[in-house]
C-alpha cells in the first residue's frame, strides 16, 4: 500500500520533502511524523494516517512531491505487529540498505534517505580511505550545513553528539563538548581537514545540497527582483523620546512576563503613516491590471532562523495594543526558530518590516516581500551629539539616534510619495505620543 502526499493548504500543489523521520522497517503508529515537507508557504510535518511497517521509500530528500505523489510503501498486515526491535531485518527484505551498513557494503541507498547531508556519499572521506558507515550514520542526524562543517573540522562524529536544539537538532555549541571519535576503520571525519593542514595551498571545495528555506529564499527573492522596480529612500530619526518611552514600558511588561522591544512601537507608527499614504498598503495585479488596496494592517516580520529568513505575519496591528503586539512578536519570533510556525502565520501579509538593530549597521536596502509594494528597514538605535532647539537657542545634546530605510515598488509608488510616507512615519517615532491620538 502506497501513502500519498495530501493537500496541503488552499492553493498548495507541492512541497519539497525536507526530511524523512522514519526509514525501511520501521513500525508505524497513526498520527506518527512521517516527514517534513517545505511548501510555498511554510513547512509542515506529515503525520502517519495508517498502522503498519515501511516497506520502501519512494521519495527523496531534497525532491519536489505534488499532491497525490505516493512517497513510501507500507505494509499494514501481519508484519505490523511486529516489535521495533525486529525491524533491522526489513532493509534487507525490501533490497534497500536505509539502516547503517556494514563497512564492506556500497554507499548509495543510504545517504538517499537521510536529511540535509553536507558530504555526499564518495567525498573527501572516502577519498582518504575514509569509512563509508560514518558517512551514512552522520547524514541521519539533524544538523545545518555549518554545524556539519565545524563537526568534521573539530573530528567529532555528529552521530555520538545529544543535540540540544529542536527535535534534537545538534547546536554549533553542543560540539564544543565533544572529543573526537574514531570510526570502524580508524579514519576519523576530521580525515580532509588534516589533509590539508598537511597539504598547505590545497584548495578543498564541499558541496551542499542547495534546498529547504534557503532555496525558498533565492526563488522569493528571484521573484522580487524580477518583478518590482526597486528604490530605496533612506531618513535618520531622533529616537529619544521612544527609548523613554520603550524603557517605561518594558518594565510594564516584565510584571506580566512580556518582553517589550521596540518593534510595537515601530509597528504602530507604520500603521498610523500607512492611513495617510494607503498606496503603500497594496499589491499589484498584474493579470488583470489592477492595483489592490488593503484596507487591513498585517505586518509581516523578517526573523532571522538557523536555516534561513522567514517572514511571520502579525495581523491586524491597528486593533492591538503595545503589550498585545509585544505578545505576539515574541511569540511567533520563538516559534519561527523553533519552525512551529503553520501556514496561516506566513500569509496575508500586506508590508513588512525588517529590524538588523540588534546585529549593527547604518543602514540597509532591503528587499521588497513581493508582490507587497514596500518593505521598512528599522536599524541600530546609538547615541550622537546633535544640534538642537531649546529656550530659542541652539546647543549640542547627546540624542538616540538612528536611521530608516525602505525600499518602494517604483511602478506603483513615486519617490515623493516614499519621501512623505517616511517622513510622517518618523513623526510618529519621534513623537510616540502621537500614536494615542491615531484614530
């Protein structure tokens, strides 16, 4: 019997098969994660909707299924009654090697159904005599491509590592632990490493398969750039009054266990200028020629996640409070890095804010969240001596400062129209008094 691929969402015809949970043999309860597969929109774990054993895998890591697509074989007679530890046998029944080999038996099959592999079967440790079941026991673990790396350069064997990160994904930090392990045949994982520290000039190239998030990542930003006409108009803020602001409040927040950064406030001001210059507010349909205007807020949120950038929405900002956004932003911040975000928290999103205050810089040019017309870069907030305006005077004051960016669909909005919309959403961060009289 053949499991196929369900629909996923409206509007969702594929996804790409991130990871696979189980493997040949394995006994299979209903509701079981099966798998992760990455959609369009956001990934998801496939459940199980039978009892029985795997029997053969039929999708590979790293391929695009559609729905109704059979992915893996199973067996729900007799043989699903038998314990997990019988198991190990099935591979062997079914001609497909997905459990650890034996040193001596050939590669392939089980690096095809492994997760996110950073070495591909044949690579630099066979090319030293490495050892083949290594390989395949370290492709099954959870770990991002730079955590593969440090692991191979540190001679650590991933699969010998506890990882601390969601579902047990293995953390940079959880290597630094570890010793070196050495492998059936003596030859360690740090084998291409110390090659080249012995080979010096040697230049060592590693191929990673280029999918999931970041692969969603390029097509979106393909896509924007493709499309939109891009410009970016940059203006710098006196922040002084929100700091004080934010500080009263974040203490506000501490008693009800709320963490109040400044992007509520910066979400509230987007709210009150969007009102004002509602062209910033749509999308473009360019089938049917018609300019879309959203008369909704929902601000969708760049949060950087070890596997890529993604773009949580928080809906309906005009209708929410500070400490009410404060909430969500830092509920749907943990979830992303702990990708238990579903599809509904990535759509409908009508503008985006992104926030790289917190890594530095000046200033940044964004890229649009097409097919939004604008995209708000808020960045590092630092303290300046400025001319200032006081008792009819002017003097030099020590000031927060910082600077907006936001880059425009120029086929739908004009620079002026940016320059304005900027310069009344700086208002309102300036003055964040203004925001209790936004009607």
């Amino acid at each position: 019997m053949h499991l196929k691929l369900p629909e996923l969402g409206e509007g969702v015809h594929e996804g790409e098969l991130i990871q696979w949970k189980v493997k040949v043999g394995d006994v299979i309860k209903e509701d079981q994660s099966l798998c992760e597969i990455m959609t369009d929109k956001a990934t998801v774990e496939l459940p199980s909707n039978f009892h029985g054993t795997v029997t053969e895998i039929l999708a590979k890591v790293g391929e695009t299924v559609k729905v109704g697509q059979a992915m893996l074989s199973y067996d729900s007679g007799a043989g699903a009654a038998t314990s997990a530890s019988a198991p190990a046998k099935a591979p062997e029944k079914s001609g497909e090697a997905k459990a650890p080999a034996p040193a001596a038996q050939a590669p392939g099959p089980a690096s095809n159904t492994s997760g996110s592999s950073s070495l591909p079967a044949g690579g630099m440790s066979q090319g030293i005599g490495g050892n083949v079941m290594s390989a395949a026991t370290n492709s099954n673990v959870m770990a991002a491509p730079s955590t593969r790396k440090l692991a191979r350069e540190m001679g650590v064997e991933l699969s010998q590592v506890q990882g601390s990160g969601p579902q047990g994904r293995i953390m940079r930090e959880d290597l630094s632990g570890a010793t070196q392990q050495s492998t059936g045949t003596g030859a360690t994982r740090a084998g291409a490493p110390q090659m080249a520290r012995r080979a010096p000039g040697a230049q060592i190239e590693e191929r990673v398969p280029f999918r999931g998030l970041r692969k969603k990542i390029s097509e979106k930003m393909r896509q924007s750039m493709d499309h939109a006409v891009h410009f970016t108009y940059v203006e710098e803020a006196d922040a002084t009054a929100l700091v004080e602001l934010r500080n009263q409040a974040k203490e506000l927040g501490a008693k009800v266990g709320v963490k109040v950064t400044y992007l509520p406030f910066i979400m509230k001001a987007m709210v009150a200028a969007l009102k004002k210059y509602p062209v910033l507010n749509t999308s473009l349909d360019e089938e049917k020629g018609e300019l879309i205007y959203k008369h909704y807020y929902n601000i969708a949120l760049s949060v950087q996640t070890e596997d890529g950038l993604t773009a949580p929405v928080i809906k309906d900002v005009n209708h929410k409070s500070v400490l009410e956004l404060a909430k969500e932003i830092q509920d749907v911040v943990d979830r992303a890095r702990n990708k238990k975000l579903t599809m509904d928290d990535l759509t409908g999103s009508t503008i985006t804010l992104t926030n790289a205050g917190s890594i530095g810089g000046l200033f940044a040019t964004p890229v649009i969240n097409y097919p939004e017309v604008a995209i708000v870069g808020f960045n590092k907030i630092f303290r300046k001596p400025v001319a200032i305006m006081k008792n009819g005077k002017e003097e030099i004051a020590i000031r927060d400062w910082t600077y907006f960016s936001i880059s425009l669909d120029h086929r739908v909005v004009d620079g002026a129209i940016g320059a304005e919309y900027m310069k009344t959403l700086i208002q309102y961060v300036e003055n964040p008094a203004l925001l209790l009289m936004d009607a």
